[in-house]
C-alpha cells in the first residue's frame, strides 16, 4: 500500500491506495506543537481503527507547506512505519511544468493538484482549493501550472469577523434560509456561503477568458462539496485530489 500525506496550515489529510484505488483516508488538525512520537502513534492508531496494518505499507509520499513540521513527519514515519517518505521537492519527478515567476514559491501541494489534474481531467482547467486561503490555480492545454489567485479562506473570513468586531458571533458554516439573513448569523452565513460561491464564479470567469472558453472546473479541498452545492460553475469535486497527485508523482519516481 501507498501512504499519502499533504500537510496543510490547517490540516494534515492522508490516504491510504491499493493501486489507483484510495482506500481509508483521513483529516487531521494540523498541529505544530506535536512531537514525531505523537505524530507516529496517531498514524498507527488511525490504522487500526480501519484494520490496516502499517506493515503492509510499501512507501510513502508526502507533500509539506509548513517547513517546520515536515521534518517531524519524516521522522514519524521512519520510526513508526518503517518508511522513508518521498518529499515533493526539487529534483522530484512531477510532470509537471512550472511557469511561476519563481517556481520554488509554489507549494508542493499545488504541483500535486496540477499532477492530478493533468492524468485525470486535462486541460485547460481552474483548480479551486478552499483550504487556509482559497486558491485558483491554472493548469494549461498541455499540463503546465501557469499560477494563479489567493484569497483568505472562509475559515479565515470568519474568524476575522469575530475577532475584530465588538458584536458578531462565531458561526459555522451552513447554508441560512435565503441570501438576506433575517438575525445577525444567517447575516453572517449569507456573506461567507454565498458571498465566496460569488467570488468563485467571478474568478471562474475572469480565467476562462485568459484560459479559453472549454477550462475545467474543478473544487478540492474540505469545504469543495458545500460550495459546489450552490453553484453550477464547478464541474467536479474532488476533494482529494492532492492525494491523487501524490499516488501518480510517487509512481512517476519508481
């Protein structure tokens, strides 16, 4: 089996594949107090808990935006799974194209997407990633990562909400009744629900006319199936898709 890591600011998801299949998958709080010891155990008791052996694991990919924390991935990995992990890096085989200004400001997580997407969907296409900040990455006719768009993510939104102003709650984010909230958190959810389903359609439309008018939508991420859900400008959700791009760069790396 094939372990894959992606390593967010907010969340650390993983994946288990038996071939092209993606089996157990999971999404932890990312955490930079932890230790590679409580790193390990954590691993090993997910596993458990879906009857998969760390002993059946034959290799290990992992993308990291957090610097600090990848070398305690690594180390978790070697004590506790017996494996060393292949880290997105330079000098990594990815198929990939980078088109950046700086292509080494671009996060591993991004190139995985754009790995995916260039084996499953083709381009062109708009990869829409809500995770921390909610990215728009363009991928070319002919696979290359050309950059993109960052904006806050929701989650941020609403917390800035809460901290600078005197009077607004906390919320969660859920569909309100209608767009015009009738108290002060539909209020809050119309704006961040539907307020980035807006910002989404409008980006959409601003890369399609750079990209061509058959560009591919595609949402990722944990919060890919709410947005998705009220509009029709996504045409796929994928929200593993970093860890599809993982299993095919680790394959490209064999």
């Amino acid at each position: 089996m094939l372990l894959t890591i992606d390593v967010g600011n907010t969340n650390i998801t993983l994946g288990l594949y038996k071939g092209e299949q993606l089996g157990p998958r999971w999404r932890l709080a990312t955490d930079h107090e932890r230790m590679p010891d409580e790193y390990g155990l954590q691993f090993v008791g997910l596993f458990s808990h879906e009857n998969q052996r760390q002993e059946d694991i034959t290799g290990i990919c992992l993308a990291s935006v957090v610097p600090p924390l990848t070398s305690k991935i690594v180390q978790a990995c070697k004590i506790y799974l017996n494996n060393v992990p292949l880290v997105v890096d330079a000098g990594v085989k990815t198929g990939v194209r980078v088109r950046y200004e700086d292509p080494k400001a671009v996060g591993a997580d991004r190139i995985a997407d754009a790995a995916a997407v260039q084996k499953l969907y083709g381009g062109p296409a708009c990869v829409v990633d809500f995770g921390t900040a909610t990215t728009f990455d363009a991928i070319s006719k002919e696979g290359d990562y050309l950059g993109g768009a960052i904006a806050p993510g929701i989650g941020i939104a609403a917390e800035a909400l809460f901290i600078r102003t005197a009077k607004l709650p906390r919320v969660d984010l859920q569909r309100p009744p209608q767009a015009i909230g009738s108290n002060t958190v539909h209020a809050m959810q119309s704006g961040l629900l539907f307020g980035y389903v807006s910002l989404v359609e409008g980006m959409v439309v601003r890369f399609r006319r750079e990209l061509g008018k058959e560009m591919r939508v595609i949402a990722t991420g944990g919060l890919a199936e709410i947005i998705a859900a009220e509009t029709e400008i996504i045409e796929d959700v994928a929200p593993w898709l970093t860890l599809d791009g993982l299993r095919i760069i680790w394959e490209m790396n064999q």
